[in-house]
DNA sequence: GTCTATAAGATGATAGAC
DNA sequence: GTCTATCATCTTATAGAC
C-alpha cells in the first residue's frame, strides 16, 4: 500500500523544483519556462516526463502527502509515548518549513487557489485536509485516552483548532518574511494540548 | 485617517468582482478577462479605470482593510464589554466568509501567492497583517485586564493564535467546500478566551 | 530523453477614435 | 468612459528529428 513510484532522476528535480517554486508563489505562478530555465532542458523535455501541468501538480501533492502521513510511526492503544512520538513525527515538516522565510505549505497554497486549479488537484487537495483530519482526530482521541495529551471538548474539534492553526501561521509566516512567527504559535498548541 | 476615495459606479462593479473571484481562485487566476465578461464591457475599459493589475490589487486589498479594522468600535479600558465588542464585531466578515463555501480570506489568498505578487502588493498582505496582529494583541491584553477575556501567557502569543487559527480554517474550509467547517472553530476559539 | 520548431490561445497593456 | 484594434509576451502543449 502506498506504493510510490519512484522517478527518474530529472522527473524528480522537476518534481522537487516544482514543489519549491509552488510553495512560495502558488500553482499557476510557476510555468513549464521557470523549471526548464531552473534545470537548464527545455519545456518540451519537461512534457516528456509530465504531459500535462496538472499530472506534474498530482505528482508532487502525492509525493508531499507520502512525506506527512507515512513517516509518524504505530500508534498504539493504551501507549501514551507512542501518541506523543506520532504528533511529533507530524510537527516534524511543519518546524522544517517555519524556518523557510519564504514557503508555506503545498497544500496550503493549492487550497487557497482552489477554485482555478485543475479537477484532479481540486479533489486531492480535499482529500489531504480529509487524511490529516481524521488522522488527527484518531490520534488526540486516543492520545488523550492514553494520557498522552489531556484537553476538554471532543476530539475532532481540537484536531480542526491544531490543522487551522499550523496551517493559518505557516501561511501569515510566509507573507510576514517571519522565520520566528511560529515559535510561540508551537508553544501555545503545546499549552493547549498539554496543561498542567 | 483612513480617508477611501469613493469609486466611480464602474470601478466599484469591477473592485467587487475582482475581490470575489480572487478570493475563489487566487490573483493570478483572475484576468482583466474575466472581469470584463462579467461586467459586459471590454478589456480597454478596465485599464481606464485601474492602469495596472496591481492597481486594482491594491485598490481592493485597501478596501479589505478598511472593513476589516475600521468598524471594530472605540476601545474603552476597563470597559470589558468594549473588548467583546470589538471582538464580536471583528468575527462578522469572519463569520460571513465561512458561510461561503468557495470564498476564502482575500489576504489570506494573496499571502499563499505571495513571492508572485507586485512589490506594493506585498507590502500591503504583510502589512495587514502587522495591523492585525497589532491590533488583536491590544484587544487581547486590555481586554483581559478589563475582564473580558481570561487565558494564561501573554497576549502576543494569543494573538497570533487567534489569527492564525481563523486564517487557516478558512482556508481549509474552502479547499472542503464545506460551510459548517468553522462552527467548532468559532466555539474553540471561545473556549479558548473565555474557559469557566 | 532531449532537442528544435511551432502552434493556438491567453494575458497585461497601449493608441487613438467616438 | 467605452470602444476597436493591436501588441509583445507568456503559456501549455504537440510533432518529429536526433
């Protein structure tokens, strides 16, 4: 399951370049011209390895997703440290991308986009926010029985308060050129998801 | 202060038009195309109007601006109801984007594209930000003294709780298409300022 | 896999008539 | 204020040679 195939070598630098590009100046700010100037081929090479601009956007939203859910670990029922280990593993790309003063988050920037991007991404993007919700869901419920986290309320509440908050200060990072705006914005969900 | 020169009827139809397609699709899918099919006039008319793109776009991040900050109502201290006021009546616009379920915050798209935009154009989306975070740590901090609000640490860090948690759940909303996202959001965020 | 050449359409913008 | 006409440039994409 999940099974990735893996690219070529100039199919992922299109990919990593792409993503790159996307998440400072959004989805259709980033032409065909701008990778093929970046990788020194030419446009026509770039269709070669993804027809279409929206099979290039699939790719790497797939490869993104791959990267935030497969990589969190077990969660075991009644194991508080492996809900802890979990949320971490989660924060892991998100403290990565608070200090990119200029990215924010792939998905973030597609959603916002969302009306003008083509059918396929329309509906992984959904997806995503979907995966992340119940994935975050499942883990504060289970967590909180566990006692790795303990907070009032139900737990797909919270789940939404945590997606909104990473996702709404990566966002307001970016356009602040803040590479420190997220510090205290992990603190806080820290206070919020762990009082005492 | 704040002295908006009143556009023409024309150039009123197009600022609207313009926010609202942005705020579904993002400023670089929004053409002078688009805008002029709606509104059955011509391309070369828009330019009469706004010369430049980012005219337009600063024309309408402005007005944005203007109704989000101007009609919050004066700031009393010690007057708690002053501060929920304020409060309350910085939720309206909040409250009528999350009814809107392919609409999101127009700053917010703006910040996702932002390496893209025109240079004044991404002064004003930091700006507005600045504003807000300055403004929302002042209602905070007054507001808890005044007995309005009661949360631990200090109110910078709400602040940016605050606005980072709308800002992402209304973007997450729209990517959902769904139009009670931001109910528990809302409740949360209370439930965060006001515990008891 | 990458190239040249090219197409067909979109895009932001200007000049000048009405 | 709005129009027609036009522009230079960019954009995604294809055909076919190497």
């Amino acid at each position: 399951m999940n099974v990735m195939k893996p690219l070529g070598k100039t199919a992922a630098a299109l990919a990593d370049t792409f993503t790159e590009l996307v998440m400072e100046r959004g989805y259709n700010a980033v032409s065909y011209a701008d990778l093929a100037k970046r990788l020194g081929i030419r446009t026509a090479s770039i269709h070669y390895h993804f027809p279409t601009k929206s099979d290039l956007g699939m790719t790497v939203l797939r490869r993104y997703q791959d990267g935030a859910f497969s990589t969190l670990g077990p969660l075991v029922p009644g194991d508080a440290q492996s809900y802890r280990n979990a949320f971490e593993n989660m924060l892991i790309p998100v403290r990565s991308l608070a200090k990119m003063q200029s990215s924010s988050c792939l998905v973030g920037v597609l959603g916002a986009e969302f009306a003008s991007l083509p059918d396929d991404l329309k509906a992984g993007v959904s997806q995503f926010f979907e995966t992340q919700q119940q994935f975050l869901t499942r883990l504060l419920d289970e967590g909180r029985d566990a006692g790795a986290f303990a907070f009032d309320g139900d737990a797909e509440a919270m789940a939404k308060v945590i997606a909104s908050t990473l996702q709404g200060a990566i966002l307001i990072k970016k356009a602040r050129g803040d590479a420190h705006y997220m510090d205290s914005i992990l603190d806080s969900l820290n206070a919020i998801l762990m009082p005492d």
